[in-house]
C-alpha cells in the first residue's frame, strides 16, 4: 500500500521547502520529493536557489568584491597591499562548502518539523479511483498519496537555438558559477539580472567581459532614471555592454567560441570568447511531471496555470514559485509556498505582489520595490518625485562608494509612496525599509519624520523622502 501524506510537496528549493515546512507546522504530516543530486549521488534540498543560484552567485560576488577591493579600493586607505593573487579553486571551493552549508541546514530543518523526505524524481500517475498519485523515482520506485499536491518543480535556464548548453564554453548559470581559470575574454548574452551579476564577478577577477543585449533599453523593467545611472557605472568599471544586438550564428572551436551578431547600426561583427554565458531567461520545469496523463493545465507559456491563490485547475493541486506565473525569485516562491500551507490549512495566506522587492546584487547594487516612474506615467497617475545622491551622504563617504542614490515616487495627492529606487551600496538592505513601509501603506511624510541613525546609508532614504517634499536637509 502507498504511504498517504496530508500533503506532498514536489520540489525542494524555496518554494518547496518552504511550503513543506509551514504546512508540518499546521500540523500536516507532510513529504517533499526532490530531485536534485550532489556530486556523491546524495541529496542536495535548495534547489536552483541554494545550489546553482542565489547562494553561490552572491559568494563569488563577496570573494570577487574583496579581491577588487584589495587590488584598488584598499590603497585609498593607506592600506598597501602587494603580491595580490587569485586563488580561483579556493574560491569556488567557499562557494561550495557554503552551498553545502545550506543544503545541510534544510535537512535539518525537515528533521526538526519532522518532513519526510525521499529523494528521487516526483511524477503524477493516474490511480485506480480516477484520481492521482505520486510516483518517486529515486534509487527504489514508489508510490506515495497526498491529500493536497504541491507543485514547486522551479525552472531552468533557456537555451538559445543552435547553442546548446555543454557547461565548458556555452554556459548556463550552472557552469558559469564553476568556471575553473578567470576567462581572458567572457561574452555574455542577455544583459539581464544573471548576466550583470555573473559578469561582475568574472570581470573583477580580471576578466575582459562583453555583454550582448537584444533589447535596445538598458535593464527596461528598472526605473530610468535609475538604470541609466547603473549604466553608467558599469560601463565605467569596464562592462562592454552592446544593446539592441541581434544574435546571428554561435560557432564552438576547439577552446573558443564564436558569436556572431549584428549591432544596434546594422554592423556585423563576429566576437571570440574563451567562455559564453547564456543568460536570455529561465523556463518553468515541468517536463517529466507527466501533468498530460491527469490533466493538469499548463498556460501557453509552459508555466503551471495557476489562479490569485495558486490553485491549479485540478481540485487539491497547487503550484508555487518559479513554475508559476509572476516573477522568479527565491522570496517570491517562499512567500507562495507559506501562503499554499496556510490556505489548505483554511487560514487565509496573502502575497502582496505590488511588495516584492528585487534586488540586483552588482556593485553598485540595484534594488527596487513598487512602481517605476515610467509605469506611473503609463498608468497616468499624478505623482511627486525625490531623489537624494550617496554622493551627500556621511556614512557612503566613509565606506569609500558614493556611487548612485535613492529614489521616491509618493502619490501627487495622498503622498503614499508608490514605487522606491535605489543603486548604491547595500541597497539589497536599505529595500527592506521601503517593502516595510509600502506593506504598512505608509507616505513620504512618514519615512521623512522617522528618525534614522547617523551615519547611515539609511540616511538617504529618509532625505529621498523629504526631497518629495523638496526639504532634504543634506543636499
Ligand atoms: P527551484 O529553486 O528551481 O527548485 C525546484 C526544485 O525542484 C529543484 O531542486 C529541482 O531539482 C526539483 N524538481 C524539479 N522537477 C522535479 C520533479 N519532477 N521531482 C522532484 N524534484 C523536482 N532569486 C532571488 O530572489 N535572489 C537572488 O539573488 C537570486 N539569484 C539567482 C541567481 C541565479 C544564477 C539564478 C539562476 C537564479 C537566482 N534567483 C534569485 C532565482 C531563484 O533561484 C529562483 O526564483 C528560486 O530558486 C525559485 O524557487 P523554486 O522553489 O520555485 O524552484
Ligand atoms: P532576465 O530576464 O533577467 O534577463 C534576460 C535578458 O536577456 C533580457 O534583458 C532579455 O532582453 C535578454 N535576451 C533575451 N533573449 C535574447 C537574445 N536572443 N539575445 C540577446 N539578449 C536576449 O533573465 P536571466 O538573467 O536569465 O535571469 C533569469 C531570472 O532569474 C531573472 O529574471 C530573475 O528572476 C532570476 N534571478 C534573480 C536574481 C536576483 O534576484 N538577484 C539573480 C539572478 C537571477
């Protein structure tokens, strides 16, 4: 007989391992399948997020920043440092040991609120009674009930045509975060979140990178006013970043690559690199979920089709995260996977789409939350603008970046604040002020009245606020 679980969860990155935890702590007992595997064969729970994703993306950014840091930024403190070298083993091997840090944490965790795990493929079969069953191919075969199914199968990176990933020179995020010598030439395709942050960190380890970019506009979903800024500082850093590219034919040569493109002019241009990154979007994983053989409903995109509260069409079925609707990140699919528990537990889960920050961790970094000012323009709504430069700000002094500034757009009339932009130094923190703020409905008026410790970069947020008012104090 099939073991029989209140609910089982296929998937165990954010979305999955979350949406496992909070519904064994409504009191469910609940299984999570997945599938990914570590180099041993074992288990690695994380999924995208924790193994080729946000984790280690953001220790190769820290190991990158530090040795950038000590070839440059370090002198301006009297600090000299000489023989300056880049061990790129070691530095993956951190990475690595963090990645496993994390991936062991979640097995904790499923321990502690007692989730049963099993490790293999997760796949729905039609069962005897006309309803459904879950299949776990894992080193045995088995089949497993569920009276709530949770699909979080989470994505993968999209592959151009004629391009296929090998991970040696065609790279996804996968083996962009394993390149084992810094590349002397590094082409980028897509000059998105995974390409800006990737070709930061191979660019500070000395890297020559080239970024190809379809679209016209520099990062298009970012306030303008804001991109441009970054734009502007990345290319100062040495980014090439080639906009309105049409990519032509990709040609592999025994250690090279050849990317041919024409630029925004109509030029031709072949390119060589010693590596390639892909990066032109991720696609939802829902091969091998065998959702045809029970009719579960994907939308025209591939994605699992999902209503407001992540029910899919079947009755007891959810999806959550990446293979979902609405924007990939790791918080995103969190805040769904808690919701999900919360919902088949009557409770009634909330996710607030118009707070979910995104961050861009380059340096500087990017982080916004609301709406940009061209969205507001589109929708035609009145509103007050202020901005405040890192440039006046105390605390970015002494840190030694000044770069960027913070950004408020208030409501004309009500002055509730619709939208907040930041490219600077720990803007990934300074966000979070702005979701807490946005969550509580607040207006401009109440970050400008809230006292804000100095020095701090939060300083900045607050002066932002009273520019909407045009009475910043410092600038
Ligand atoms: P995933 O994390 O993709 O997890 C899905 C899991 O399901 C995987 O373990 C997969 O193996 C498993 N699985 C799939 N099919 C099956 C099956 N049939 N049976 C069993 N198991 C299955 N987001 C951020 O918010 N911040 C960041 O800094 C950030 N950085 C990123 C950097 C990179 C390079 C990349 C690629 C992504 C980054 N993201 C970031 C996005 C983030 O990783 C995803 O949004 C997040 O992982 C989505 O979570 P998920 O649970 O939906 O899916
Ligand atoms: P992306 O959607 O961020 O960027 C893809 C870029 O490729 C776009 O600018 C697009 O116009 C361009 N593009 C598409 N087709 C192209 C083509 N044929 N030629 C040239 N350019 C082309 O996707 P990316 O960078 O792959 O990342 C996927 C997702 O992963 C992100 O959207 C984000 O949700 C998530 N992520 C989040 C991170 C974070 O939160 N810090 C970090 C990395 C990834």
């Amino acid at each position: 007989m099939s073991k029989q679980f209140d609910v089982v969860v296929i998937g165990g990155g954010p979305g999955g391992y979350i949406a496992a935890i909070r519904a064994a702590q409504l009191g469910f007992s609940t299984a999570c399948i997945d599938a990914w595997t570590n180099e041993k064969g074992g288990p690695a729970l994380g999924g995208t997020c924790t193994n080729v994703g946000c984790i280690p993306s953001k220790a190769l950014l820290q190991s990158s920043e530090h040795y950038e840091h000590a070839g440059h930024a370090f002198a301006d403190h009297g600090i000299n440092v000489s023989g300056l070298e880049l061990d790129v083993a070691k530095m993956l091997k951190r990475k690595d040991t963090i990645v496993k840090q994390n991936n062991d944490g979640i097995v904790y965790l499923f321990k502690k609120n007692k989730v049963t795990f099993f490790h293999g493929h997760g796949s729905f079969v039609k069962a005897a009674d006309g309803g459904y069953e879950i299949k776990v191919a894992g080193k045995a075969e088995e089949t497993i009930t569920g009276k709530h199914i949770v699909v979080a199968t989470g994505s993968n990176a999209r592959a151009l045509p004629g391009a296929a990933f090998d991970e040696e020179l065609i790279l996804s995020n996968d083996g962009a975060l394993k390149v084992g010598a810094v590349p002397k030439k590094l082409g980028v395709i897509g000059a998105g979140v995974i390409g800006l942050e990737m070709g930061s960190v191979w660019r500070r380890c000395g890297a020559e990178v080239t970024v190809l970019e379809a679209l016209p506009t520099f990062l298009g979903a970012v306030d303008e006013q804001i991109a441009k800024e970054a734009h502007k500082l990345f290319v100062k850093q040495g980014l090439s970043i080639n906009l309105g590219v049409k990519i032509g034919e990709i040609v592999k040569g025994a250690n090279d690559v050849t990317v041919n493109y024409t630029d925004d002019k109509g030029a031709e241009h072949k390119a060589v690199f010693d590596k390639l990154i892909i990066s032109i979007g991720r696609t939802p994983n829902t091969n091998g979920l065998n959702a045809e053989a029970v009719g579960l409903a994907l939308d025209e995109r591939g994605f699992v089709a999902v209503d407001g509260d992540c029910k899919t069409n079947l009755p007891n079925v959810w999806a959550v995260g990446d293979v979902v609707r609405g924007p990939m990140l790791a918080h995103k699919a969190e805040e769904e996977g808690v919701a999900v528990a919360e919902r088949i537990a009557g409770q009634h889960g909330h996710v607030n789409f118009n707070t979910i920050p995104w961050v861009i961790y380059t340096s500087p970094e990017i982080a916004w939350v609301g709406r940009t000012e061209q969205q507001l323009k589109a929708d035609g709504v009145a509103y007050k603008a202020g901005t405040f430069p890192f440039m006046a700000n105390g605390r970015a002094r002494a840190l030694g970046d000044t770069s960027g500034m913070v950004k408020f757009l208030a409501d004309a009339t009500t002055d509730e604040i619709l939208g907040v932009h930041i490219v600077g130094s720990m803007a990934s923190e300074l966000i979070s002020e702005a979701v807490v703020a946005m969550e509580f409905r607040a207006s401009s008026e109440d970050i400008a009245r809230i006292c804000h410790a100095h020095p701090s970069l939060s300083e900045a947020t607050k002066e932002a606020a009273l520019a909407v008012d045009k009475r910043s104090l410092n600038f």
